[in-house]
C-alpha cells in the first residue's frame, strides 16, 4: 500500500509561483508513474502532469503546458510540480497519484491511477 502525502499549497496572486511536493511510503518508488490531478470546485477532477516510472519527458495537460514543471526524486522519494505564472483558473485542490509501471501519457487517465493523495489546496487570487 502507498501513502501520498502532498504540501506546499496556499493562497497566492495571480503571475505568482508555487511549489507542490509530495511524499510517497509504503512503496518502492522508482517503481511507480506519478501525476497531479486537480478538482475546482463545482467541476470534475482533471490531470495536471504525470513522469514515467523511469523518467523522461513528462506529459502536461494543454492547459499548464509551458507554466507547470513536475520532477521526481527517487532518493527522496518525492515527485515535485513547479508551477508559475498561476492564474485563478488554477483554483483547484491539487492531488498527488502513482501507479505501479505508469508511463506518463497512460498517467493522464483517470482509471490508470493506482493511488491518490489527500490533496492540497491552491488558491490564486486575481
């Protein structure tokens, strides 16, 4: 079983910059694809960003492309997304995922998540 654990969320203004983490246990990691999904409210659930298991060029929804950056680090067990430029439209609980082998475009579908986390607000005000 593997616990994801994500920070880094708050209340920010738009053109601003901020940094998810989050945190994988329970898991041999490097074995996992990670992604981020986000919910704003009154609205479905929708990706973000994945990495393979083994690395490699990431896959972005159109939406972020250019603006987010997700990184993982196997040492630290940790998968990371960098995002700049916010913009209110950004609004969402921002939610971590792995699946066992998941390659990064397979990680933009919702059925292919194994694991998801609690979720870490993020709020952009304009």
């Amino acid at each position: 079983q593997v616990q994801l654990v994500e920070s880094g969320g708050g209340l920010v203004q738009a053109g601003d910059s901020l940094r998810l983490s989050c945190a994988a246990s329970g898991g041999t990691f490097s074995r996992y694809g990670m992604g981020w999904f986000r919910q704003a409210p009154g609205k479905e659930r929708e990706f973000v960003a994945a990495i393979s298991w083994s690395g490699g060029t990431p896959y972005y929804a159109d939406s972020v492309k250019g603006r987010f950056t997700i990184s993982r680090d196997n040492a630290k067990n940790t998968v990371n997304l960098e995002m700049n430029s916010l913009k209110p439209v950004d609004t969402a609980v921002y939610y971590c995922t792995a699946a066992l082998w998941g390659t990064a475009q397979a990680m933009s579908r919702m059925a292919s998540q194994k694991y998801w986390g609690q979720g870490t607000q993020v709020t952009v005000s304009s």
